[in-house]
C-alpha cells in the first residue's frame, strides 16, 4: 500500500515538474514584435519626420519604403513641411492633391543607398515623373561646394547618413519642389553666365517662359567656360559688343519646342530653334555635337537633364545663328 502510494506521488510530482518546466519554455519562446528598420520604421521612430510619414501614407508610399529597395531619402523634417504648405497655399498636408504630393515624396528618393561620402558635385536621377517625360525622371542638382550637400540650390543636407535596413535617410531642411528648367540654370554655378544673359536688360522674360508648366522646352545650355570663350572669339569688344537684340536671338536659338531626348537625336538632324527660322545641325559621329548656322561646332558635354517643363542638354561653346 506504501509503494503504491509512494509511486503515486513520484509520478504527481513528475506531471508537476513537466509542466512547470513547460510554463517556463513558453515564457522564455515568448516572441517579440518585428524591429522595423526600414526608412518608413525609422521615420516612424523620428518625431521630426512625422509629417513625412503622414505625407507617405498619404501617397501610398509608406509601404515602398518598407521594401527592399535600397533607397536613398532626403527626407525634409516637419518645420520644411511646415514651410512648404505655407508658401504653396495649402491649409495643411489633406489639401495636397495625392498625384501631386506623390511626385513631391518621389523628388526625394534615389535609387541606391547613396552615403554623403558618395555625393558629388552632380546630376543624379530621382524616382519622381514630371509631365514633360514619363520615360525620363526627373534629374536633381548635387552641390558639394563648401562641404555642404545642397540639392536643387533650395534644400541642405543637415543630418546625414541615418542608416536604414533598406537604405540611407539624409535630413534635409527644405522639401524640394518639382524643378524646372529656371531651377536647374539658377542651381548650377555653371550655368551663372547664362542666367546673367537670360536676365540682362532688353531680354524678354526667359524666367517666366522657361518655368511655366507648358509649353515644353529642350534648352541646349552653355556653360560660363562657353561664354568666356565667345567672349574671346568676338573681341576687342566682346559680348559686351553684341546688341540686345541679337543677344535675345542668340539665346532663343539654343531652344527648341518640345521635350527632345538624346536618344530622339539622329545624325544629320536638322532642328528647328526658337529664333525661326534658323536652324542648327546633330552630328553623332563621335562624340555628340551641333553644328551651328556659321559651321561653328559645339560639343554636347552631359545630356538628358530632365525637369519638370523640359530638358537640358549641356553645350560647351555657345551657338551663334546668322544676324
């Protein structure tokens, strides 16, 4: 009877000790949440980017950062936002249409986890469509000068190289508007002699005309090293010789109607300008190039620099139609 009762009670404490054993497996198996370390994860975790996050939510983008990617955001903190409504007209981030707050988001992300030491004085290609190309995306500025990042010529980098699962977050202190073509000349120093010339006394307003929505314009862009040379090229008197008149002709010769690629370009092309009804030549052998209307040659040195309105193919020497 002691035995059968002593066994009894071995086997009572066995069951006991299994499942206090159990209780305890279960306890320490206990799984806990995902850590989300993704850039929308992190954004998320960032009090300064909350209205980035509603504003991705909003396009539907929140879970594309989520992705695999890599990708790289200059994400504007919320006092760029705030800004951002403010100077655009909109009572709060609800009145931004969703097409248009969706290309703004995508003005902000690259392609590749691009680190600060990455960066370069640079075009580079955003994820963003504007209504002149949806085969070309929008390109973005890169200034390096000074040991700051500027992009655009209207936002700086102010916190870099946040680390995500999927890519890299770089602050920045502006929201970067859809640029067009006046964006691109004004956000390069490279292009200061051109801009000057644009908006010298006795030109029509290229600002206004160059940064409307439509119609769509293909710029073909000297650099300030393509005017200094002219400079030579007509002395004694220089540019400073050429009248106000010609000068407007000079420039409308450099634009062409419409959004013209470079792969669009064919040899012996002959393209209409703006300066009707004079013309200048394509020639692809070789490097690219264009012939003007005195056989001068200006060799094509960066391509396809897309903006909102348009496109810029950079020249360095400028073009000269007849007077």
């Amino acid at each position: 009877m002691k035995t059968l009762l002593k066994t009894k009670i071995f086997t009572l404490l066995v069951i006991l000790f299994i499942f206090a054993t159990s209780c305890s497996d279960d306890d320490n198996n206990t799984t806990a949440p995902p850590v989300d370390n993704t850039i929308t994860g992190i954004a998320l975790k960032t009090a300064d980017l909350s209205i980035l996050v509603q504003a991705l939510t909003k396009a539907e983008l929140a879970v594309t950062l989520q992705g695999s990617g890599p990708f790289t955001v200059f994400a504007p903190t919320n006092a760029a936002f705030t800004a951002f409504l403010s100077s655009e007209g909109y009572p709060s981030l609800d009145d931004v249409p969703k097409a248009a707050l969706m290309q703004i988001l995508l003005n902000h992300v690259v392609s590749g986890s691009v680190k600060s030491t990455d960066l370069t004085t640079t075009y580079i290609k955003t994820l963003a469509k504007g209504s002149a190309s949806t085969a070309n995306p929008l390109s973005m500025f890169v200034n390096t000068a000074g040991g700051k990042v500027m992009l655009n010529g209207v936002a700086t980098v102010t916190n870099a190289d946040i680390m995500a699962s999927n890519g890299v977050i770089h602050l920045v202190d502006n929201v970067i508007g859809l640029p067009t073509i006046v964006t691109h000349a004004t956000a390069n120093p490279n292009f200061t002699s051109l801009v000057g010339a644009l908006t010298g006394e006795g030109q029509p307003d290229f600002v206004t005309i160059l940064s409307g929505e439509k119609p769509f314009f293909t710029v073909f862009a000297p650099t300030n090293d393509a005017f200094t040379a002219l400079n030579t090229e007509l002395a004694p008197g220089g540019i400073e010789s050429v009248s106000a008149a010609n000068l407007t002709k000079v420039l409308q010769y450099h634009v062409v109607s419409g959004n013209i690629l470079a792969a669009s370009l064919t040899e012996g092309q002959v393209v209409p300008t703006l300066q009707t009804p004079q013309t200048f030549k394509v020639l692809l052998t070789g490097v690219p190039k264009i012939e003007d209307a005195n056989a001068r040659i200006a060799t094509i040195t960066a391509t396809d620099v897309q903006c909102s309105n348009g496109v810029i193919h950079v020249l360095d020497k400028v073009l000269l139609p007849t007077f």
